[in-house]
C-alpha cells in the first residue's frame, strides 16, 4: 500500500541541492558585482545613450527627447526593459547563473519527490527546499516580462540562505509521510500556502527596496547628496509600491485560501476546523496584518512608507511562523517541523 | 461611508490620497470628479508615500479640531451627538486599521502560552511549575485568550465597525449601480489614457446626425465590452455627441460580499460553539461505544447543548492494524498508518462495516467520529488474596515514546480482604539497557508488563472522581518494587505471578489495542464553509476587477458637410491602481479601428508622455 523509498535517488537530490545552493550564490555574487559596479555602468550607458541620441539627431533631424538632457531613463517606471537596460553585462550574467542554479535545484526537487514517491513537502528541508525553488522561479519568470533585476541581489541572497537552512539546518532522509498528512489536501493546502509565501518573499523584497528608495528620493529632494547611487537602477518608491501592492494583492488571496484549505484539512484530521494551535494562531495573524495592509492603503496618511512597514512586519510573521512556530512551539503541527 | 464622513467634514477638496482610488466623492455627473483624479494620478507619480498631502484633519462631526488646534476638549454635544461622534469613529477607516491590528498582537499570547481550550494538562503543568506567574497570566486570562474579555472586545468593536462600514457601503453602491456614468469630461486629452481617431469612411443611415450614430455604435462596442454606458446625442449635449462609459461595479460588490461574508462567518462560529459538542472516547477492539452521555470518557458541550442532541448512533471496533516504516533507516519502526475496521449502527438501526482512518473520520448521525490516538491494552487477570477473580479484562496503558513504552495503571478496588493497586509500564518489544527495561520497537514482538504492585484503600469509595491513568500511592503499601526484596513484577504473556504476602496473583493473558476517538458535532461548519467560499469569492473579485471609465466623443465639422471625416475622441481613466489601463486603451483603439476602418495612426497617447 505504502510506496517504495529510494534512498539512493535521495542522496544524489541532496548533492543537486547542494549544487543548486553553490550557484545561486554565485548569481548573489555577480548581482552584487553589478550594482557595486553600478557608477561605472551608469556613466557609460548614459554616455551610449547621448551618443546614439545625437546620432539620431544629426541623421533625422527630428525633434528633441522631451527628456532633460544627461539624465537618459535607466529604468522604466512600469519596469519594461528599455534600451539602455541591455547594457547591464553583469546583470545579465547573473540572471543566467540564476537560471542554471535553477534548473540544478529543479533537478533537485523533482529526484527528491519520485525518491520519496511523493510530493516533496512533508518536513522542513522540504518545505525550505521546494519554497526557495519557487522563489527563485517565480522571480525568474516575472524577469521575463519586468525588468527586476535590481532585486537579482536580495532574491538570490534569500534563496542560499534558504537552501543553507534546509540542507545545513535541517537534513532530512526521505521517508514517509506522518498518517495525518497522508491526505490530498497536503498537495493543495501546502502548494498554495508555499506559493504564497513565495509570492510574499518578492513583495518584501520590493517593499525594503522602496523603503531604500524613499530615503533616498527624500534625502534628493532636501538637496543632500546621493549615497545610495545603485539605486538609480531602482525604479521610483511609488513604483515599487505599487508593484509590492500588486504581488501582495494576488498573495493575500492565496494565503487567504490556504487558510481555508487548512481549516478543511484540519476538520478531516483533527475534527475541528480551527482550533488556535500555533501554527493557526500565527497564520491568523499574518493574513490580519497583510488585511491590514491592504486596509492601510485605502486609508489616509497609511499609503507610502507606513503600508510598506506593513508588508515588511506581515513578512516578518511569515518567518516567524515558518521557523520558531514550527522547530519551537508544541501543537498538532508539529510532526510537520523538523 | 466613512471616508466620506473623514472628507466632509473638513478637508477642503476631494483629492484623495491614493491615485483617485476612493474618488467616490465625485459623485457622477459632476464631471470634475475625474478631473481631480487624473491630477492626482499624475502628482503621484514618484512619491512613496502619496497619503502626506492629503493629509485632512481628522473626522469630528461639526469640524470641531479646525476651532482650536490642540485643544483636546470635546466641544458641546449633546448626548445624540456624542453617539454619532463616538459611531463615525468607530466605523472610521482609521479605527478598523487599528483594530485589525490589535488583534493581530491580541491572538499572539495565545501561541505562546498553553491554552485551556486545547491542551488543559499543559496549563495545570504550568501553573504548578510557576503559581506565581500562573496566578497572574490565568488573572489576564492567559491561559484562555480565545475567550478572554478582552480579545472578545477587540474582535466585537472590529466586526461593530465592520457592519456600520457595511450598511452605508451598501446603500451607497445600491444607488450608484443605478446612476449613469459620469458627465462627460470637456478635455479628454487630460485622462491618463486618450486619443483620437478620424473617421472618413463612415457610412451610416443618416438619422439625427452622423456623429449620433458613430456615438451609437461606439456605445454598443463598449457594451459589449462589460462597461455601462449611457449614450449622450449631439442634440442634447452643446452640439457634441459623447458615450459615458464605466465598468467594474462587481468590484465594490465583492468587497461587501467579502466583508459581509466575515460577518456571517463570525455568527456561524457562535452558532456552531453553542449548538455543538464534542468528546472523547478510548475503544479497545471488541468494544463497543453508544454516543450517549455516559459513554464518554470526557465530554464538552456548546452552552445551548441539549443532551437530547446525541443521536443515539454506535461503533464497535472490530479490529486495529498499525503499519511500521521497514524500510528507511531514519524513521525506522515509526507507524505510518493506522487502519481501524469498525461497525457502525446509524440511529435508524441500520449496520455497516466501515473503515475509519487518519482524515478518514465517519461521518454519522450528524456527528463525525475520528481517530486521534492508539495504544496497547494488556489483557489481565487479577485474583484477590481469597482466591477470586477481582479484575479482568484489557487495560489501556498511555503510550510515552515512540516506540510505545507505555503506562499501565490498573486499580482493583473489588479485591479482598485489601483493595490492590499496580503501576508501571507495559513494553511491546522489551529490551534492556543498562540494566533498565525498555521497548526496543513500537509492534508487539516481545511484549511483557513490568510493574510495581501495592495494596491499602485506594480512596475511589468516597467518591470523588479521580484519574484512572493515575495511582496515588500515599495511602498505599508497597508490595511490589525493584527497592524491596520482592523485587518488581516482569510478567510474560500468559505467565502469572504471585504477590507477596498472600495478596493475590495477576496474569497477563492476552494484549489488545485500543484507539482514541474524538466525536464532534459542529452545526456551524457547513454555514462557516458556505461563507468562507463567498468570502474568497468576493476577495478575488474585488481585488482584480478594475474599474474603469471611457469616454468617446464624435464631432463633426458641420461647415464641411457630408463627406467630411468624423473625429472620435476617446478617453480612459482607472479608478484606482490599473496596470492595465495602458493595454485596455490600445485594445479600444484596435476595436474603434475595426469598427471604422480607419488605417491611420493618429494621436493616441497617454497623459504622462
Ligand atoms: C473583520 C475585519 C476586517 C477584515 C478582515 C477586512 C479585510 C479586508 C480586506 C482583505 C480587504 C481588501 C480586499 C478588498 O478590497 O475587498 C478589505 C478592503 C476594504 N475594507 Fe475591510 N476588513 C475588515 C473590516 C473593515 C472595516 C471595519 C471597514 C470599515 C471601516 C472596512 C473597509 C474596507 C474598505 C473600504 C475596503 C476597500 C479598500 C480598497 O478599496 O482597497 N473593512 N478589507
């Protein structure tokens, strides 16, 4: 009735696993090579970009770029790709080691689960493991169509970090599946719930840039000078609200169904549907502080800097639950944990 | 709703924090209601903190904080009008972001103190352990935050505010979902999204006018597109035909149905505390368990339970098989599944073999049964010091570890001339290390029972209820133990020993399992379930639905004549954050181009260009 464990197959997962940590942090390396390098890059592509505008001048004779002169866009506030962007040489290096780290970890998961005949999310390594994947790949493919790279260094940081906390933290054998999350609702409750912490991880990315950002814009504006220059490759504050706003908005509704799963998973297993375990209490108070969130949007003098603190504190749960709530505190989650 | 009491109050203008998002103050077929939004939306761009200028004093009922800045006292009014000021706060936006975020911390307690609710040992454990500080959490209801007054209050004034949001909110989309759309605006070059179209190929009946009928049909495209649209001929309108347009009315629906959901969640969950019950029950195999009070080991009813509730259904375990991991190395031994073979009888007299298994409970007589925990029961025989059987049957013993160590507390209060008593452990797979008995795996390969036995007044006859699983020794005499000569019990099965001094013997003649069952009846899951499905529904819906506004106007230059081209002027404007402005502007034009064929590229662009 049980399947069958390969125990062999697990430990090459593992060694992928490991691989797959090593190349992010080569990607983490790169991306932060790129934005110490940013002055430089800056200066030459906008130099490129007079060029080629002047050039364009001499041969059409058309008019002017309505853009004040010498300050070319670097990046766009939608985020799209502009010209200019495909200079970015070590970016883009980075962007390919992150896809390669990608994939080995792919490889990785994906041999772990058809060891353990299962889907891969029944311990912490798993959980880390399988999250840090979709962190990495949801950053990927959203770089498909935006241009986030300025976030390249933060994702891949919290990926190797992730993927050290599985593999460093808590190794795990393959083995079975406890009897309580010998249920379908492991594949739904549990998917949803790491694509929403996924999701979460990007928009808390987006909102400690915009945070960043902020300070500086207000340093700007008061005429002080620019000690943060790299985030000239940073899209304005409100940009980058909105782009959070948006991530969190499709992840409040995710988490939001997680929570539901799981009162409907744990109705099956434990004959209640909630019952302030831990693990529920702290899932409780992340979906309050993220309808919070949204709240604050909506209401005066909360937008900006405030509703990012919001984001950033919502994140901070998550952590919080993921990793005290699951390694520290006693509840009938916790055959889930370590 | 609220905002708007915040708004006008004091604030000067309408202009909104957020991008025109809650621009409903611009109450349709004002006009400039878009205009100010589009301002905002452009003055936005670039700040993060977009709220600051905005920023209006806050909502008192007659203005009062603009009379005397910093003076805190309350002017005059009046016992009516206190209540308003004290409801417009309550239902302020303000006040449900800061409830929201006082329950978040107010729910935080609850993890990391043991709670009554759900594990009451832990919190007898923790206030034994600590009375000084147990004493004083279980005084700020520590121990029950759940329940606490002041969480209560907390989650109370949040869904009071919640419904005062709500009726308002209601009402006011009620009327603005039968209200046309905005009054065209005079320039929609000045909307986010815009652009014109010349028109010369238009062949169209010539009934009221060209520019009337290219109205006509732009109104019927936008239609079909999902947007509301009043059509607005030249005649009436200063010579210029226009098309109002606007969509996304779900979204506000949604957000009441959400909000409303919460509300009906929250009256479920009451519903379901006081009507339900639940309990719970240890089964050994061949026993046979009737939902009636006395059937329980423990029980807990909602406060409106009526014990007439209990449908008098019955399961009778037939038989308990446990799965053990063989195979990997790290969890070696460890149960993997757990299979209970059981045969219910429904309240009707109805029989049916069943199989009940982790998130497999039963479902029966409006309750469902489930299985929670299991263990070993030892068979024993215990004979008195006259010779007669005292006891016999099987005797659950509390599992300790992983590999079932388990406790085995058996009281013979029917023992003569002295009651007995025994204690000690049960072992499924007995080992030794270090010279102490110990259980090497959790199947029953080698069980045996190691126990201390003692004799006295086991104290049941004065009949306070006591804990079976618990021997209290003080008014005993030993018998047995590994500190006196006797030396502790270690019984194989169907082996029987003898006690000291003539007491009696005890055999072990067989080993059962036994489960634990949890049975709960929770009438207000389904309705919890039902507005829980709404309640995501409506989140969704509200979330990702736009609302937007288009605007089309057709002239002609009358001086001209017949043959001359049109001009269609189009204008687009978000209400609230729309990435998708940008795309559902370049969709219309494509659709407007189709409609007139018209190949030209002329002016479209956005505002901010
Ligand atoms: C039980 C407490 C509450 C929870 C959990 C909650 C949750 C939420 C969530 C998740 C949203 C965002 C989704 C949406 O736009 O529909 C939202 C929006 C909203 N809520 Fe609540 N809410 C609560 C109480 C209230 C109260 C008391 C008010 C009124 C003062 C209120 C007014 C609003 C408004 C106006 C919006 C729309 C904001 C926007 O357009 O972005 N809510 N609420």
């Amino acid at each position: 009735m049980l399947p069958v464990i390969n125990e062999q197959l697990g430990a090459y997962s593992d060694l992928f696993m490991l691989l797959a940590a090593f190349a992010y942090a080569a990607a983490l390396v790169v991306f932060a090579w790129d934005l110490a390098k940013s002055n430089a890059t800056i200066r030459t592509i906008e130099q490129e970009v007079l060029r080629e505008e002047a050039e364009q001048l001499a041969t059409v004779g058309g008019p002017a770029p309505s853009r004040p002169a010498g300050r070319p866009v670097l990046v766009d506030e939608s985020m799209a790709y502009t010209a200019a962007s495909g200079q970015r040489n070590l970016a883009r290096i980075a962007v390919v080691l992150t896809w390669l780290a990608a994939v080995i970890h792919t490889v990785a998961v994906v041999t772990r689960a058809i060891a353990a005949a299962r889907v891969p999310w029944g311990n912490m390594y798993e959980f880390l493991s399988t999250g840090a994947l979709l962190v990495a790949l949801v950053y990927l493919i959203a770089l498909l169509r935006k241009d986030l790279r300025f976030m390249g260094v933060f994702v891949t940081l919290l990926v190797t970090v992730m993927l050290c906390a599985a593999t460093m933290g808590f190794p795990t054998p393959v083995g079975h599946l406890v009897p309580a999350l010998q249920s379908p609702w492991i594949i739904i409750h549990v998917s949803i719930a790491v694509l929403a912490s996924s999701l979460f991880t990007i928009s808390f990315v987006a909102s400690v840039v915009q945070l960043l950002q902020h300070r500086r814009q207000a340093r700007l504006a008061a005429g002080g000078e620019d000690r943060l220059p790299f985030l000239r490759l940073v899209p304005s504050a409100g940009a980058l609200e909105n782009f959070a706003y948006r991530i969190n908005a499709v992840s409040f509704v995710l988490w939001t169904f997680t929570v539901m799963a799981g009162a409907i998973w744990a109705e099956a297993a434990w004959g209640r549907y909630w019952g302030w375990d831990p693990k529920e209490v702290w899932s409780f108070v992340i979906w309050v502080v993220y309808a919070g969130y949204l709240h604050a949007r909506a209401t005066r003098g909360w937008t900006g800097v405030r509703s990012a603190w919001l984001s950033i504190v919502g994140y901070a749960c998550i952590i919080f639950n993921f990793t005290v709530v699951n390694i520290h505190f006693s509840g009938l989650h916790s055959y889930a944990g370590v | 709703m609220t905002e708007d009491n915040e708004r006008n109050g004091t604030a000067p203008d309408r202009a909104t924090p957020d991008g025109g998002a809650r621009d409903d103050g611009g109450r349709p077929g004002e006009g400039t209601g878009a205009y100010d939004a589009a301002a905002e939306r452009e003055g936005d761009a670039g700040t993060g903190d977009r709220g600051v200028k905005a920023e209006a004093p806050a909502a008192g009922p007659v203005g009062a904080r603009q009379a005397g800045r910093g003076d805190a006292a309350l002017p005059a009014l009046g016992f009516k009008g206190t209540v308003r000021w004290v409801w417009t706060q309550l239902t302020s936006m303000r006040t449900a972001l800061f409830l929201l975020m006082l329950l978040a911390v107010a729910a935080v307690p609850g993890s990391l103190f043991p709670q009554r609710d759900s594990n009451p040992e832990a919190v007898a454990t923790y206030i034994e352990n600590d009375p000084a500080a147990g004493e004083w959490l279980d005084r700020f209801q520590l121990f029950d935050v759940y329940s606490s007054v002041w969480f209560s209050a907390i989650y109370l004034l949040l869904f009071i505010s919640l419904i005062g949001c709500i009726l308002p909110r209601t009402k006011k989309h009620w009327q603005a979902m039968r209200t046309p759309p905005p009054r065209t605006p005079a320039r929609l070059s000045r909307l986010p999204e815009h652009g014109t179209l010349e028109l010369d190929a238009v062949d169209v009946a010539d009934d009221g006018g060209r520019s009337d009928a290219v109205m006509r049909d732009a109104a019927a495209l936008l239609r079909k597109r999902g947007y509301r649209v009043q059509e607005r001929p030249a005649g009436e309108h200063d010579g210029v035909a226009s098309v109002g347009a606007e969509r996304g009315y779900v979204r506000e629906v949604g957000n009441l149905v959400f909000h409303i959901s919460l509300v009906g969640i929250l009256a479920s969950v009451a519903i379901g505390g006081a009507y339900g019950y639940s309990g719970q029950r240890i089964l050994v195999e061949g026993e046979s368990f009737v939902n009636t009070l006395v059937s329980y080991d423990s029980f807990s009813p909602g406060t409106a339970f009526d014990e007439t509730d209990l449908e008098p259904f019955s399961v009778t375990l037939d038989d308990f098989d446990v799965t053990y991991d063989r195979e990997t190395t790290s969890s070696f031994g460890q149960q993997i599944g757990f299979d209970a073979s059981v045969t219910t009888q429904q309240p009707s007299g109805e029989r049916e073999q069943q199989e009940l298994r982790v998130n497999h409970p039963l479902r029966i007589g409006g309750a469902s049964v489930y299985l929670v925990g299991n263990g070993y029961a030892p068979e024993v025989t215990v004979r008195d010091g006259q010779g007669n059987i005292a006891f016999q049957g099987p005797v659950p013993s509390v599992p300790q570890d992983s590999v079932f160590t388990s406790l085995m507390v058996l009281k013979v209060p029917d023992a003569q001339p002295d009651q007995l008593g025994f204690v000690g452990l049960f072992l499924p797979t007995a080992g030794e290390v270090n010279g102490v008995g110990v259980s090497l795996d959790p199947s029953p390969a080698l069980p045996q029972l190691q126990l201390n036995s003692y004799y006295g007044d086991l104290g049941l006859d004065e009949g306070t209820p006591q804990n079976v699983y618990v021997l209290d020794t003080d008014t005993l005499t030993e018998l047995n133990s590994r500190t006196l000569d006797a030396g502790g019990l270690v019984i194989n099965p169907g082996e029987t020993v003898q006690l000291p001094e003539g007491k009696g013997s005890i055999s072990f003649t067989g080993l059962k399992r036994y489960v634990g069952l949890d049975v709960h009846h929770d009438p207000g899951k389904t309705p919890v379930l039902i507005f829980s499905v709404l309640a995501l529904t409506g989140l969704a819906v509200s979330l990702f639905t736009p609302r937007r506004r288009v605007w089309v106007k057709v002239r002609e230059d009358a001086e001209t004549g017949a043959a001359s081209p049109l001009t269609m002027e189009y204008g687009l404007l978000a209400r609230g954050e729309d990435p998708r402005l940008e795309h559902e502007a370049t969709e219309l034009r494509a659709l407007f181009q189709q409609q007139w064929s018209t190949p030209h590229e002329s002016g479209s662009s956005r505002a901010d260009d």
